[in-house]
C-alpha cells in the first residue's frame, strides 16, 4: 500500500512578546487566519493524516491544535523535541520510523523545505515552493508499503499550496 505524507510547515508565529523563547513562540493572528483556510482545503481534498508528527514547538503544536478541528477523526499529534529546528536527515529518520498510511509532519524552515526538495522526484512548479514559507503543505505519495523503505527523491508531489492561494 503506498504511503502519502502531509509536510507542513508551521503557521506564522507571534514576534511580540520579547521574553518569549524561540520555542515558546505562539501564533499570531495571520498564522491562526492561515490555519483556518488550509484545515479546510485539507479535508475539502480529503487529505486526512492517520498519524502526526509535531515538533513540540508552541507554534508548531498550535497549528495542529488549529487545523485538526476541521479533519474527520483528526490523531492527536506525536510531539516530537528532536523535530525542533530539525535538520532534514533527522526528520527523514523520524519519517522512516512512522506507522501510518498517511503521515502529517510539521516542523520548520530551513529543515522542511529542505526535506520536501530531497523527498521529491520532480519538485512542484509552485513559485513559493523553494522558499516553502509559513504554513506551506506539501502532499506527496511514496510507492513503499513501509516508511522504514522511503529514499530521498522517490516521492510524487500530488498537491502544494501556501495559504495566500487560498485567500486572494
């Protein structure tokens, strides 16, 4: 059974508060509006995760907390620490020891869109798709019957989108 994978990086986080941490960032009211468009799109074309890996980030989990309400039988996530600020290989690893059909991972820039380019055979022709900015999602198929089995440049990109497709 092939494999498909939803990466998503998280929605635009909140810059305000000077004595929050790096990981301690919340969303600010652009990256909650994001949320709210791309959960839609999500099950409006039935891409619905069984599984979710989540940086544990407070930015990273709040997109997730935002955008599951809008999945039918949504998982809760798997908050992953070594997700944060991840480098690409760490998160192919993470990916290779998933166990769902459908895997949803959210993390961060540079790592994820560096993951989404190396994963990839033919990269979409989005022009957002080589800065892969906040909030951008990624499907893409793998023609494996187990996670453990995907190499990098394999996968099919069926759907990208940024959030401003979406709005304008």
């Amino acid at each position: 059974m092939p494999r498909r994978l939803i990466l998503m990086r998280h929605a635009k986080s909140d810059w305000t508060d000077g004595d929050a941490t790096d990981h301690a960032r919340v969303l600010n009211p652009r990256g909650r509006a994001a949320c709210d468009v791309i959960g839609p799109w999500l099950a409006k074309h039935g891409y619905v995760p069984d599984e979710v890996l989540c940086s544990d980030a407070a930015r990273t989990r709040e997109t997730w907390a935002r955008i599951a309400p809008f999945l039918p039988d949504a998982p809760a996530p798997t908050l992953r620490p070594d997700l944060y600020l991840a480098e690409p290989g760490r998160m192919l690893g993470a990916l290779q020891g998933a166990s769902g059909a459908v895997v949803a991972m959210i993390g961060h820039n540079p790592g994820i869109g560096s993951l989404a380019s190396g994963l990839l055979a033919d990269r979409p022709g989005h022009a957002d798709f080589a800065r892969y900015p906040t909030l951008a999602t990624l499907v893409a198929d793998f023609d494996v019957d187990d996670w453990a089995d995907i190499v990098p440049f394999t996968g099919r990109a069926v759907d990208f989108v940024v959030p401003r497709d979406l709005t304008d």
